[in-house]
C-alpha cells in the first residue's frame, strides 16, 4: 500500500516557519490551500519554501503557480526534481464515503520540532459552501497547521486522497462542533483546475473498464445505514476475509442495492467493478470477468487458469448476485485472488462463504417506504396527504417490491384510486394477486425460499400463520405446530437460514416473527387452520394462567394473548376461554393497573363480557384505530348502564369499570384529537373532541374518588388532564401555548408529587417524572425559538433531562413489579434528545441505541421514526 505521507510537505513562512501543509499530486505540482500561500506572504508567481517529511531532504523552492480568487485553492509549481523518495498522492472519488474513517499527515504549529503529526477522524458527509462541495469531518486530532493537509481513505481500491483539509470550525456556545472541520472534495478541485492542469485529472480518474453493470435504478431509495457498512468493510477491506454477504427476505432489494453500490463505487477501483448473477452458471461468469482483457479463444479447459493469471494482480470489485448455493461461486471465489467479492443470496449460510462478512437487509422505514411512492408517482407525499400511502405502507409490511409493485399499479391504471387499492389489500387472502405486475410476482419470489424446505418443514411453517405478525418463542411454536421442543428449534434455525422468518430478539436469539407478506403467502396454501387456532388459543391461556402474577411475563407476549381472545371471540368452540382471556388482558387496557377487584366468580360472569367488549376498544386504541375505539367505549358505557339499573348487588365494582371505561374514552379522544392537529380537521373539532375528552376524565375521576380517593388510579387520571394540556398547546401559538405547559405542570406536581408522593408505586413515579420532563422539553424547545430565551430554554433543558433521568432510574429499578418497555423506550428517545441539545452528544448517541435495541426487540413500531430522525441529526 502506498505511503502517503512522502507526497505530504509542509508550508514555510518567514523565518521558515511552518503555517500550513500541502501535498504532491504530479511530478511537479503542489496543491494546498490559498489561504496558506496568503499567510506566507506569497502572491502570484512568487516564491515560497515547502520543506519534504525526511530530514535528509533539501527545502524545495517553489513558485505560486495560480491561486483561486474565489475558492480556498492555490496550485505551487516545484522548481526542482521531485525527491525520489516522494510519490504524488492520487485523487480519488469522494462519493459515499458518509460515517467512513479517513487519515491525514500535517504540520500544526505548536509540534514544530516534529517532523509532521498524524491526524485521523471519520467523515461525516457532503455539504455545500456557495456552490463549492465540501466534506465535513469529525476529528480531535485535525487542528491549525493541517489547512491544506490531505484526507486519506485507505483500503478502498489501492488508496486515494478524497479531499484537502480547509477550514477548522470554532465551537458554539454549547461547546458543540468543537470537532468539526472541512475539506474540500476531490470532485470540486479537480473542477477547479481541470482547465489549467489536465494532468492531475488523468491521474486521479482512471478509464474505468467496460462495466458489467446493469443500468442504475432511478427509484433507489434509503439503505444509507447498510451502504455505509458496506464501504467501511471495503475501506479496510481484509484480504483473509474478502467476501461480504447482503442476506435478507424476498423482495427485500438485494439485487437493487447491488446495483446500486456498484455504481456508487465504479471509479473508486482501479479495474473497475464486475456484476455477476450466480443463475448465469460458472463457466459464463468467467467468460464475463476475463472479456475485457484482450483474451480470445479459451476453452472451458483453460479458463480457470486464464481468470486465476488475469486477476493475481487487479483491483476490482466483484460482486455477484442471486447465489444459492456454494458452488455457483466457490470457483470465482479461489480465482479472483485479493479482490473484494460481494454476494447476495436469500440463504443466510453458504458454505462458500462462511467466513463472510454478513450484511442483512431488512424492510423500509415509513420514510423511505413514502419516498420510493413519491419517486414513482412524481408527488411529494411528505406532507398530510401521506396517510393513505402510510396505511398501504403497513399493510405491505414496508417491503420494498411490494411497495415497488404497488406504486406501479398506482400510476399505471388510471382507474384505480388509492381507496380502492387499500381495500383490495384489506383482504389477506388476495393480497398478493394484487401485487403482480408484469413479469414480476412476489408470490414467485416466495416460493423460491419455500420450495427449498422439506415436507415437514412446510407443515411447521403452516402452524406459525396462526400467530400473525406477534413475535414469539421456541416453546409456543413447538405447541402449536405439535412437534417436540428440539425439532422445533431445528425447523426455526431452517427458516431462519432461509430467510423466511425474522429475528424479533437478539442476544440471545429466542424470539421470531413472519414478516406480513410471508404470512399471507403461507396462508393461501392451505384452507383448514382450526386445529392450529385451537392450539395457540391453548397454548396463550394456560401461558397466561400460569404467569398471571408476573407481569413482566405477560408483557411479553400481550399480543399473543390479544390474538388468542380475537381468535376465540370468532370460533364458538373457544368461546369458554374469553373469560380467563380478558381477565388477562385487563391490567394493560391503559396505564390503569388491575386491583383486586374482579375476583368473585358471581362478578366474573356479570363483568366479563364487559371486559371483553373493552379489550377490543384497547386493542383498537393500541394501533390507533382512535374511531373504532372511542364507538367501542362509548357502547360499553351504554352496556354499563343498562347492567347497573339491571343489577345493584355489584354496583360499586360496576362504577369502577365505568370509570375505567371513562378513562380510556378520554385517552382515546384526545389522542385523536392530537393527530387531527395535523390533518385537515377544523380547529372547532378539533377543540371540541378535547373538550369531550376532559369532560369523560372529570367524570371518571370523581367516580374514582368516590369508591377510594387514595387509589392509585386517581393519579392517572391527573396524569392524562396534563398529558392533554401538552396536546393541546399545539392549538396556540408562544407565548400562549406556555401556559398549557406551565398548567400541565402544576396539575403534576399538586396532585402526584405532593398530595400523594408517600403512597406511590415505583411505576406511577417514573411516569409523574416523566410528563414533567416532558413538560420542559416542550418549553425549553418553545423558548430556544425566541432569540432573548435561549438562557431560560437551556435551564428548562436541564430540569427535563434530569426529569427524564429519574424516571429512567425509576423504570428500570428491579423493584418496579410492572414491566413497561413501550415507557421505557418512550423515556430514552426523549432523553436522547435532551441530551443532545445540551451538547452531550456521546451520551445521547448510547441512549439512541440503547431504544434502538428496546423497539426492536420488542416491536414498538410509533416510535421508530422518531429514533431515525435523531439518529440522522
């Protein structure tokens, strides 16, 4: 590998002294920043002294070839002979190199008894400076004197400079960007002097071979995370492990992404990129790497060894797609010598390959899922016209082809509305005709992985339908599929490798789920699913009668026992499970906590199938179906009613359920009240659905104070009359929308953490803490609007992070006996933010992973975007 820093050379001023750095980029030009040919005195045409890294080398004398008047760039001409032990420092492409680590050899003034020092950081990005591209980096180490050093990447073809340090920023007043400086990019110098010194660009851009790649797709979107993965592997690319594996689900753009890639990095290899598709058969792959080497008249029999001599010494990418077995690349792989290769196959284990670095690819994000839409319908569906496409978004499970496939059908059929579309893919069963378009089926793509299976693997995969897209474990589908514990294990690890099954919890893997198109593909096989049903509804009740009094266990797999009394409500047979069904899944209607109220078998046949008609409001409300739920309650509180003028012997247990009931119609109104902010819904509904809401928490409160004012549940009622004053300060503009927060505020404090504070359970405090902190969240970022508030708001900032860290501390105590994950991620994304904003940016990244790891694992889909958009500032 070439040793950059010989072509690096420092600036001499007056006195030869150090005030800047340069490096070599032909035989005898220079490049280096104007700003450090203006410190030391030069001007055009004049002479200036640069000093070579090695003691034994003379200081050269140099003239000021050209300076850009408008851009940071002058170009020194050497007058003397290029020292032999100096070689000039190529140009390379600066695309794509986001979250990649770069190197760099300058010359800071205060190490001026040291021959050059080494710097290194990472980049974070392009940005743009009046038309000119930069490179914004992030470095400790990068400080005054490396203004025209070089930022090198390494690894990536044979090395290359991606652009010249310029600018070291100053931090603000949050001590933030204390780390940042800037380059500028390859791309712009070359632009810059492509008219004065041809020669530079013939060395920094090498004609590329005849590519081999498919024509790029105009509608790729997102995979930045990925992509960025893929660089750092090939920026220190290990030639002990040369093969990186993309693994992922059908349809997931495997191929896309390749191409994609490809493109991206066609000048950064010497040689070029190669694209392969493994269905074309070894023998046509080898032809197609050797075709551009003059090479004509190979046998079958010689061409192995014509790949091997043609490859012991090229630099180029590889990358060969669709691979389904080891040996459709196990020959490609030995004869390419060092060369990176690349692969992507649905298989996460191939033989070949099982030392490869593993690249998985998972489904869109909402975002991206909306993006691709927007590219094929040439609208901008960011804005509140989205919801239909969000809502056609979830029902493909966010899967790239489907949403692909779905946007072509959109465009293409005039007759064909959105509203239409959504409810043809309502209807599971006929999902996946609608999806076919052309010559692509995803069906088709589907089959390929399951065909792979055997017979009985088959049936095991059938038995998972019934538990929809819920996560679950080893032991409920070894019951359902009625197969041992080992076999089961077995038929997973199957449909795993086959990528026919998802990872829902890591370290240690124990949880999977089907993605929502798999499942209804596995589905349409077959008719009869009763027996399964039977067994899951068997397996989630006696699961939930036996860990009735943990609730962390119950939380675990609420959304199986929601399933199972959805299933036993439809099928009469299993109509004698709903009682203990519901008496499950009563504590985790809303934040109010099952008592001992309910335990009588006289009461459980009198409230139950009141319970259950609420469960079903919950389960509405929980995916934000916030109409369907609030006709659910409201017809509950009707029920309630007629059975209390019907029976007074349980009165009392009767009012508290309506004051239950009363609670989650409020939670319900007011939340949908929120989301209409943002919809076209009048300001008059929109108050007036807030309204209604405070009136149904009024009503519940004092029915709950009057069975028992010290209840636990009084306090959650305070807590939703604040958590609604939050809501509707978006109603107001500043400085009135402070007074819902200041309001919100006393409400909390008065009520939970004075009037109650020695009565409260470890779960209830962390959620005081929380609304309070975010209660300064919301006026310190009001406040940080207002030029002459930003004093005040970084106060208000420091309440809410330390709100926030208590109820982190409260939440995760090991006494708290509720298990709460959705609060616990809901407290760290909020605190990353927080944290953030007063500059402790480290922090705020291990708290982004720390929810990163929370929702993924136990599937808290609303607040995914919320973590990407951090994650992207």
């Amino acid at each position: 590998m070439m040793s950059f820093e010989t072509g690096v050379v420092a600036i001499l001023g007056k006195a030869d002294q150090i005030v800047g750095t340069g490096f070599v980029v032909t035989d005898r030009l220079i490049l280096t920043c104007k700003h450090v040919v203006t410190e030391s005195k030069g001007t055009l045409d004049s002479h200036i002294t640069v000093r070579f890294r090695f003691p034994n080398q003379l200081n050269q004398v140099t003239s000021v070839k050209y300076i850009y008047n408008e851009e940071d760039v002058a170009v020194l001409e050497l007058k003397e002979p290029l020292p032999t032990s100096v070689s000039p420092i190529k140009l390379a492409s600066s695309s794509g190199l986001a979250e990649c680590p770069f190197r760099t050899f300058g010359f800071p003034a205060n190490f001026d008894k040291i021959n050059g020092v080494w710097g290194r950081g990472s980049i974070e990005g392009r940005v743009d400076e009046i038309g000119l591209e930069l490179l914004q980096l992030t470095s400790s180490q990068v400080t005054r004197g490396f203004s025209g050093a070089p930022v090198w990447i390494s690894g990536l073809g044979q090395g290359g400079a991606v652009g010249m340090i310029s600018k070291i920023s100053k931090p603000d007043e949050y001590s933030r960007n204390q780390y940042t400086c800037f380059a500028i990019s390859s791309e712009a110098l070359i632009k810059l002097i492509k008219d004065t010194h041809l020669e530079i660009i013939r060395l920094s851009l090498k004609s590329p071979r005849k590519s081999s790649v498919p024509p790029l797709i105009s509608n790729f979107v997102g995979r930045s995370g990925i992509i960025d993965r893929l660089k750092n592997w090939l920026f220190n690319f290990d030639e002990t492990k040369k093969v990186g594996l993309v693994v992922g689900m059908g349809g997931i753009g495997k191929t896309t992404l390749l191409i994609y890639l490809a493109h991206q990095l066609k000048n950064s290899f010497a040689d070029g990129v190669i694209f392969l598709n493994a269905q074309a058969g070894t023998k046509v792959n080898q032809r197609i790497l050797i075709e551009d080497y003059q090479v004509e008249n190979i046998g079958d029999q010689d061409l192995a060894r014509t790949v091997r001599k043609v490859f012991r010494d090229k630099d180029t990418l590889i990358l060969i797609d669709e691979v389904e077995k080891s040996d459709q690349v196990l020959e490609i792989l030995e004869l390419t010598g060092t060369c990176p290769v690349i692969i992507s196959s649905r298989k996460r284990i191939i033989a070949a390959a099982r030392d490869a670095t593993v690249f998985e690819l998972r489904p869109f994000t909402l975002d991206d899922s909306l993006k691709l839409f927007s590219n094929i319908l040439k609208r901008d569906f960011s804005g509140q016209d989205d919801s239909d496409l969000t809502e056609i978004s979830e029902l493909l499970g966010y899967l790239p082809l489907a949403i692909n496939l779905s946007g072509c059908w959109l465009k293409n059929d005039r007759t064909l509305t959105i509203s239409d579309f959504i409810e043809f893919l309502k209807n599971e069963k006929k999902r996946l005709e609608e999806l076919d378009y052309e010559n692509v089926s995803l069906k088709s793509v589907f089959y390929k992985s399951y065909n792979q299976l055997q017979l009985d693997q088959q049936e095991f995969l059938k038995a998972l339908v019934v538990l929809g897209t819920n996560d679950f474990n080893f032991e409920a589908a070894a019951f359902i599929a009625n197969v041992d514990f080992l076999t089961a294990k077995k038929n997973l690890g199957v449909l795993y490798r086959e990528s026919l099954i998802e990872i829902a919890a890591e370290k240690p893997i124990t949880r999977f789920r089907l993605h929502s198109l798999i499942r209804d593909f596995v589905s349409d096989l077959f008719e009869d699913k009763t027996l399964y049903f039977h067994r899951m509804v068997d397996y989630f009740r006696d699961y939930g009668l036996k860990h009735s009094a943990d609730s962390k266990n119950i939380y675990l797999e609420i959304n199986n026992i929601r399933t199972a009394f959805e299933i036993a409500l439809n099928i009469q047979i299993l109509h004698a499970h709903l009682k203990d069904l519901a008496l499950l899944l009563l504590p985790f209607l809303g934040n109010v906590e099952e008592s001992v109220l309910f335990k009588a078998p006289s009461i459980r046949t009198l409230i139950t199938p009141l319970r259950a008609e609420m469960a079903i409001g919950s389960m509405n409300y929980r995916r934000k179906n916030f109409n369907q739920a609030i006709e659910k309650f409201e017809n509950v509180l009707d029920d309630i009613s007629r059975t209390i003028l019907e029976n007074h012997d349980h009165e009392n247990e009767l009012m508290l359920l309506k004051s239950m009931c009363l609670y989650n119609l409020g939670l319900a109104q007011s939340d949908l009240a929120h989301v209409s902010l943002s919809a076209n819904v009048s300001r008059d509904e929109v108050l007036s659905l807030f309204c209604q809401s405070k009136e149904n928490y009024q009503e519940g409160l004092a029915l709950a104070q009057n069975l028992d004012p010290f209840e636990d549940r009084i306090i959650w009622f305070y807590l939703q009359l604040a958590k609604q004053k939050i809501q509707q300060a978006d109603l107001y503009k500043y400085p009135e929308n402070l007074q819902s927060y200041q309001e919100a505020i006393a409400i909390v404090q008065f009520y939970a953490k004075t009037r109650y504070k020695k009565r409260l359970g470890l779960h209830l405090r962390s959620y005081i803490n929380y609304y309070l902190g975010l209660c300064y969240h919301c006026i310190a970022f009001e406040n940080m609007q207002q030029q002459k508030k930003k004093n005040r708001a970084n106060k208000d900032l420091k309440k809410a992070h330390d709100y926030y860290v208590e109820a982190k501390i409260l939440n995760e105590d090991p006494a708290n006996s509720v298990f709460d994950m959705s609060h616990r991620a809901e407290i760290l994304a909020n605190l990353a933010e927080v944290t953030f904003k007063i500059g402790e940016v480290a922090r705020a990244k291990m708290y982004v992973e720390e929810a990163k790891t929370i929702i993924s694992e136990w599937n808290i889909q609303y607040l995914s975007d919320f973590i990407n958009s951090l994650e992207k500032i």
